[in-house]
C-alpha cells in the first residue's frame, strides 16, 4: 500500500537551540485512520502544522501522496494544501459572518482540483453533507456566529471534507463536546471520509477515542523529547 504521509528525519524547532519536534521516521498508509494522542506541550499542533505545510523543518522530509513537500515553495505548498488537504481547525476558523452552506462551499473555493472531484454541484455537496451531519436547512442558511459549537464543529468538518481531500487533518475538533456527542460526530466524520478514501490524522490528548481508529500512535513515542513552552511560537 501507497503512504499518504511519509516523514524521514524531519527536525523543526522555533530556536535553534530547543528542537520541538525532530522525528526519524514516520508513514501512514492511504486510506488510513489515524489517531495521534500527545498531552499539551508535545508538539502536536506544530506537527500539524509542518504536515499542513504551514511551516518548513529545518531538515529532513515530508512526503504527501508521494510529493516532498519541503523542496514546495510557500506558495506551492498553499496551493498544495488546499488540492489535496482538509483541515479542521480546534477553534474551528469558520468565517463567523458566512452561513453555514457558504462557510462550506469555501472548501472548494480555492481548489479547482477538489471542484473537479465532485460528482454533483458543489452546492447540492454542501447541502448533503450538512444535512447527513445533522443541520436543518434553517441553520445551514444562518451565520455562523449563532451556531452552537456543535453545529460549528460539524460544519468545519463538511468544510473540510468536501470536493475529497485525500488526507484530512483534524486538531482536537472534539474537545468542546460531550461524550454522546462527541462519539456521533467522529462516527460520521470517519464514514464520509471513508466513502472519500480520504486518509485521516486525529489529533487528540484523550487516549479513549482509540477505539474509533485503525491505528493509535503516542507522539511522546514517535516525537521522544522534552518540550517546554518557547517564546518562538506554539508547541501545544
């Protein structure tokens, strides 16, 4: 089987001094399900970032879907992401202004590939993630603004998923919800992704959500040192 993300001595560190991440290998298949537990400060929303090509290692490589995307220029690597990534966000970055359906509909805005991958329009898309996600056509035509959290958490995933990214990216989208939930909304996250074959890192620090996963990995073992808070940036 194929890697969707494949890392090979990859070391970033805010200061030169104070590595936050320095991994010596690192893949997961396509079509995965992945659940990457680490308590707060082990570096896993800069992990995320380096996957998402928000930020570049020092050294070594990230390979997705076969492309290395540290030798991408900044530019590259956006455009990058936004064909072959979903992202949600932990505080979920909706456009609070936006409705529901057209914070969505941002998904593919800027990616003509994922625009291509539709096999309807993009708005009946939205439309029908929404709804099997459990919005009302009523909310999906309000602002996000006046969304519950849950509603907001569940229309950043059909953002994130829609026009089938091949890898999605989730940051502790759960940690505002509660176990029932909590429970459903990763049900439904894993079925669409799954209709999609879109290979899947959850990022979390609750270890019991395990079960919903094919694979567990503990970043303290794939990411084996000690962090500390750096004025750099962020390292939660």
């Amino acid at each position: 089987m194929s890697a969707a993300i494949e890392l090979d001595k990859v070391r970033f560190s805010w200061s030169s001094q104070v590595p936050i991440i320095d991994i010596d290998h690192w893949r997961v298949d396509c079509g995965d399900t992945l659940l990457l537990r680490g308590a707060s400060g082990s570096g896993k929303s800069t992990l995320l970032s380096l996957l998402a090509g928000i930020n570049k290692p020092q050294r070594g490589e990230i390979c997705l879907l076969g492309s290395d995307i540290t030798r991408l220029s900044a530019r590259q690597r956006d455009k990058f992401r936004a064909d072959h990534i979903g992202y949600i966000f932990q505080q979920f970055n909706l456009l609070p202004y936006l409705s529901a359906h057209e914070n969505v509909l941002l998904g593919v805005h800027f990616s003509a590939l994922r625009r291509q991958r539709l096999t309807q329009s993009a708005t009946q898309t939205a439309t029908d993630y929404l709804s099997r996600l459990g919005l009302s056509k009523q909310q999906q035509q309000q602002p996000a603004a006046v969304l519950s959290v849950g509603q907001q958490q569940r229309v950043a995933a059909a953002r994130a998923l829609i026009g089938a990214p091949e890898i999605l990216i989730a940051d502790e989208p759960t940690s505002a919800l509660d176990t029932e939930h909590r429970d459903v909304f990763i049900k439904l996250l894993l079925e669409l992704s799954q209709a999609n074959n879109t290979t899947v890192v959850f990022v979390t620090h609750d270890a019991t959500l395990a079960g919903h996963f094919n694979t567990h990995t503990e970043l303290s073992q794939l990411n084996p040192l000690p962090q500390t808070a750096s004025a750099g940036g962020s390292n939660v």
